[in-house]
C-alpha cells in the first residue's frame, strides 16, 4: 500500500521555489516518479510532501548557448525520450543520446528525466558516464542559493552530493575546441528482465585533431558508486594517431579496471568478459575508419 503524503503540483520554477520554502516536514521532489513511486510504495523512503516538478515549464528545453566555445543546455525535465530524439543533442552529445535510447523501455523513456537520473545518482544511472565523459557541468538550487559544478564532482563525494530540497535545474555540455573534431559514443551490456540494472555500460569522447588525439575521455559505468574514468589510458593515449592496436589495449586495461574495482566480487568472471566486447564495440563506434567491426552485438545489446 502507497503510504499517505501530501502532493503540491507547482506551474512555474518562482511557484516551486515558494513552495520549497513553505512547506514542512519531509519534502521529496517528484519528476517522472519512475525511481520514487517504487521506493515510496516499498517503504525504501518517505515523505509528508511531494512535489511535482513534472508541470514546470522552465525545466524543459534543450538549446545551445554561444558562450565561450557554445554549451548545449539541457533543462532537467527532459525525459531521455526526448533526449534521445532531439538532433542538437545527437549532433553535439552523442553519447549521451545513445545511453538515452537504450535505457530503460520505452514506457519508461517516456516518463523517466535526465534529472532524476542523477538525482538518483544510482551506479547504473546510464545518464552517468556519458555525462562524466562529456565533462558536463549540473546547476542545482536550493535553500542556500545556486551552484554549478562537474557532474563528476557531484557523484564522486558526499560533500558535493545534493542536499535536501535541493533541484536540480540544468546540465551543461561543453563544446570542443574550434577546430577540433569531436567523437563519443555509448555501448551497455544490460538485461532484459531487470532493465534497471545495466550490468556495465562505457561511453567515450575523443577529440581529434588531423587523426591525432588531442583528448580522450573515458567512464565505465556500473562497476562502483560513480562512473570510472580511465586517466592513465587518457593521458597516455593523448598526441597518439589512431591506430587498429589500440582497441586490444582498450579492452586490456579495461579488464584491468574492472580486476582493480571489484577484486574477489562474484561478478568479476562475467565483467572482465562483458568488458572487452564493450572495449571492441565503442572503438568500432568512435573509428569507424579503423575498420573493425563491432565485436559482442553492437549498441543495442541488452
Ligand atoms: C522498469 C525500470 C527500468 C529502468 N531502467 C533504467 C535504465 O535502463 N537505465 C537507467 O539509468 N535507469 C533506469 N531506471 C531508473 C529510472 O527510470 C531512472 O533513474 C530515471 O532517470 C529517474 O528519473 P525520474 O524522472 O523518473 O525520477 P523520479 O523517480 O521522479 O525521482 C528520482 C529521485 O530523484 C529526485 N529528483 C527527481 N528530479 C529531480 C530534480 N530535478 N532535482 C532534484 N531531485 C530530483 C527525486 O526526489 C527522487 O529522489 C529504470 C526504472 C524502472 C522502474
């Protein structure tokens, strides 16, 4: 049975931040509900009020901002259906388009935000790694005013994490460099029967400059509580031309990764596997030029 709360269904973000600072007791923000209804009707969490952030206007956009190199800003009320459908975000975040496409079902594509991917902040969340790997910034605001920080920082410790009443109001993704080129892609290896839970997921962005690389990003997501990323293979790949051999080396230290993060865990055996098809499929993805072809069963595997 739904425990008993109460529901305040604010139409503007000025009506919502009245009603943060108004009403007492335990307050939860409600977006797609497709985390919270679950954890509320199991007992997982409680709450005297929900708000539905669902009918805010000013959290649904996503446009790009010419400051600086150029931002694609993705209000937080964006459902992944939208995300994953949008060209502005194809065109300058693919991968984060291509995790919007294959989370979830489509029933929950349809409901579920990029907000409350994060919020839930779940080790999962396939939102995660492609905006750690975009280096993508998140605007939270809340009784103490605005921030603006590294979606990674939020993730990584619980100083950064969000705190009570705290909404998240937009994400940020930067643009290359003019000049550059710029490449990412997404891959999961999920399941069918608990689309939750993605057993590993990687997503990548490299920039490059006459084949050259210039930048190399890299998050694993789903093997601890926030994505990995790869630094020594970043840095040491970085002013390299691309080269074929690099995919065996990505799907090396990739094991390595995955040896290093979950040692002894009873899905060790099956991930160190899983991630070497991973390590095949987004080099395929990200150098289509190289000629290989993508090794386990493409973007679309669950
Ligand atoms: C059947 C099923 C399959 C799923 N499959 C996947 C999957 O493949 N990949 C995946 O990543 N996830 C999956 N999920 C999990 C879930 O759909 C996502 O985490 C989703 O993005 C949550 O967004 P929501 O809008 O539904 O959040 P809600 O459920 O409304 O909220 C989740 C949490 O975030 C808070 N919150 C929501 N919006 C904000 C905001 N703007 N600011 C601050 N706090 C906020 C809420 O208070 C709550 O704590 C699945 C869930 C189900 C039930």
């Amino acid at each position: 049975m739904m425990p008993e709360f109460q529901v305040s269904c604010p139409q503007s973000l000025a009506e919502l931040g009245a009603e943060v600072s108004r009403l007492e007791g335990e307050v939860l923000f409600l977006s797609g509900g497709t985390d919270l209804i679950l954890e509320l009707r199991s007992g997982q969490r409680r709450a005297d009020w929900l708000i539905d952030i669902s009918q805010v206007p000013e959290l649904q956009y996503i446009k790009v901002e010419s400051r600086l190199n150029g931002l694609l800003k993705i209000g937080s009320g964006v459902t992944f259906t939208q995300l994953s459908s949008n060209a502005l975000v194809w065109e300058n975040a693919q991968c984060l388009a291509q995790a919007g496409k294959q989370m979830g079902s489509t029933q929950i594509r349809n409901r579920a935000t990029l907000g409350g991917n994060i919020a839930s902040a779940s080790p999962a969340g396939d939102s995660l790694p492609a905006l750690v790997a975009l280096e993508a910034e998140v605007t939270v605001e809340g009784p103490g005013g605005a921030r603006t920080l590294a979606v990674a920082e939020m993730l990584a410790d619980t100083e950064n994490a969000l705190k009570a009443r705290e909404l998240v109001t937009e994400i940020a993704v930067p643009f290359a460099e003019p000049r550059v080129e710029r490449r990412s892609a997404f891959v999961k290896i999920g399941s069918r029967t608990q689309v939750s839970i993605a057993r590993l997921s990687l997503a990548a962005v490299v920039e490059l400059e006459n084949g050259i690389i210039r930048k190399l990003r890299l998050a694993v997501g789903a093997l601890g509580k926030a994505p990995l990323r790869l630094e020594n293979l970043e840095r040491d790949w970085n002013g390299q031309p691309v080269r074929p051999e690099m995919a065996a080396e990505l799907a090396q230290r990739l094991t390595e990764t995955v040896d290093k993060a979950i040692p002894g865990r009873q899905s060790q055996a099956y991930k160190r596997q899983a991630v070497q098809a991973l390590a095949y499929d987004i080099f395929a993805e990200l150098f289509p030029e190289q000629g290989l072809s993508q090794g386990g069963g493409g973007n679309d595997r669950r």
